[in-house]
C-alpha cells in the first residue's frame, strides 16, 4: 500500500489543470496498449499541433506514435507509430524500449530526441523530419547510461545545446548540458542543475523544450524525491538559464509548480509522477504543458509565460 505525499510547501498553484484530463489513454490507441504517457509535442507555424507519444504495449514494448489536433487538446493518433530503423547496430542498443520523446524544430526542420534502453544500459537516440510525417534516423548521440535529452529551438554561438540527465555514481541524476557543431558529436558538458531541492534531492532532469524569453531561457524541469524508503514522487519546476550562455541558471523557483495530486497523477503504472516531454507557448503567451500522469495517461496544464518566468524569482 503507497504512503501518503508529504508535500513541499508551495505559494498559490499557477499551473491550472485541464478539466478534461486526461486528453490520451490507452483507449485512444488503435492497438492494444497498457498507457500512453510522457509526449513530446510541437505546434507548426501552419498551427497545426502534432504530439509524438510514448505508447507502452502490454508485453512492455515501447512505441512513438505521433497525434495531431487542431486546438492542442483533442488529438487523435495516426494509424501507425513511427518506422524505426532496422539495422543491427539499432537492434543491439534498443531492446524494445524507447521512450519520453521530445520534438524541436531548429531551422526549419523537425529533431526528435528519445531514450534508447537495451542491456547495454541508456543512451539518446535522434531522427530527422522535414515534415512530422516521415521520420530519418541519425544516429546515438550520447554515451550510455544517459536520457532525457532534450534541444534548445536555436543554435548558441554557433553551437547546438541540448540538456539531458546522466545517471551520477551515487544513485542520483541531475541535469547537464552539452553543445555540438552537428547534433551528432557533442562536448563542452557541463553539469547545470544538482539535486539540491527538498522536493527534487533524488533526481532532476530536462522536460520540455526551452523557451525564449527576454529574462532567459524557461526550462520546465522535473524533479524527483523519494519517501518511504522507495516511493519515488515526480513534480515539475521551472528555472531560467541565461540567453547567451545557458549553463549559467539566472533563477530558479524553489517550489514546484506542479505536484501529483489527482487520481490520475496518483495511480497508474507508477504511482505519483507528472513528468512533461512538451510545452508550446501560444500567441497569447498561454503556455500548455504536456505532461505524463502516473506513466499510464496523457494530460494537459496550462500556465501564463510571464507567472512562469516570474515563479522562477518569487516562488
């Protein structure tokens, strides 16, 4: 039996829920599917919304299956997931399991960067599209023992960037980041954000794509602590890294901004996560967080950009 949440302390809630939460179940699946959770998504300059879920089969296999809409919350899956590759080197380091894609679009093209999970432990996977629709894979672009990568929408001093979440040798994981001349080889790491949160001191990793502002670039984090000896319980928290160089942090909110509350963030595959792979930031600087309840459904918040920005100050 799961103990109950000692939740950290936290200001006013200034991420509302969907009241139609969750948005995708398994129901939604033309296949036969035990969740579908943790989705990166993106919206064209067309407006089009396109969502690349992580779907997990009943044997446990993983699936990126992409979803459009037309309004950012009814989405419908397509009839197929995405063709991955069939390659023996493919094969070897990915074992049925990848998982918690996120999609960035950097000049004018679409990345996809996923977690490849095999016996030879974790590593980040990336494919190339030109039109969401068909997909090209690169190649692996980390070492092992590494996921969560997620790129920034634009290339800093010439450079990509990219976060992610290496494992660290005394159990815990936090944030790094990373650049590199052609998405492929990468270095200049740095470590960015350590687990130094009440509510994030096991583990805190990249979630959806950054966003440009003009205080810094936003990060939607995850952040994970641990009660009752096992129970791990995933919240959401926000920070701002500087424009020009982002392994600077400008300020980041020490309290959550979103924590497992509701029955569907509470009980599922796992108990008490809500972990994003997506945000998109609309016209009205409404930004809609997508984000994984309880490893088994898709759900939707929404937040305004500047309490966003502004809760990496004062909250």
């Amino acid at each position: 039996m799961s103990q109950p949440i000692v939740y950290p302390k936290s200001k006013e809630m200034i991420v509302q829920r969907y009241s139609g939460n969750p948005i995708l179940t398994k129901e939604d699946i033309p296949a036969a599917a035990k969740g579908v959770y943790n989705s990166g998504c993106i919206k064209t300059k067309e407006g089009k919304y396109v969502m690349i879920c992580r779907v997990e089969t009943p044997s446990m296999k993983q699936l990126l299956w992409p979803a459009d809409s037309t309004d950012g919350i009814k989405f419908k899956l397509r009839p197929e997931p995405i063709k991955l590759p069939d390659t023996e080197e493919f094969k070897q380091y990915t074992t049925g399991m990848f998982y918690d894609p996120r999609v960035t679009e950097i000049e004018g093209k679409y990345y996809l960067v996923f977690a490849c999970h095999s016996g030879h432990s974790c590593r980040l996977g990336l494919m190339e599209s030109k039109d969401l629709v068909t997909f090209e894979w690169k190649d692996f672009i980390s070492e092992t023992d590494n996921r969560n990568g997620v790129l920034f929408p634009e290339k800093i001093n010439g450079l990509y960037a990219r976060l992610d979440r290496p494992n660290t040798s005394d159990g815990r994981a936090y944030m790094w980041i990373s650049y590199s001349p052609d998405l492929i080889y990468w270095g200049k790491s740095k470590a960015l954000a350590t687990t130094q949160d009440e509510w994030g001191w096991k583990k805190n990793g990249p979630g959806a794509v950054p966003i440009k502002t003009d205080k810094g670039w936003l990060v939607i984090y995850h952040a994970v602590n641990v009660q009752c000896a096992a129970q791990y319980v995933y919240h959401l928290g926000v920070m701002l890294l500087d424009l020009k160089d982002p392994s600077k942090i400008i300020a980041r909110a020490k309290a959550p901004i979103l924590s497992p509350t509701t029955n569907y963030e509470l009980n599922g595959l796992s108990y008490a996560v809500v972990f994003t792979c997506g945000a998109v930031v609309e016209p009205n600087k409404e930004v809609k967080i997508y984000y994984g309840g309880a490893d088994t459904v898709q759900c939707l918040a929404t937040a305004k950009l500047d309490d966003l920005v502004d809760a990496c100050f004062n909250r």
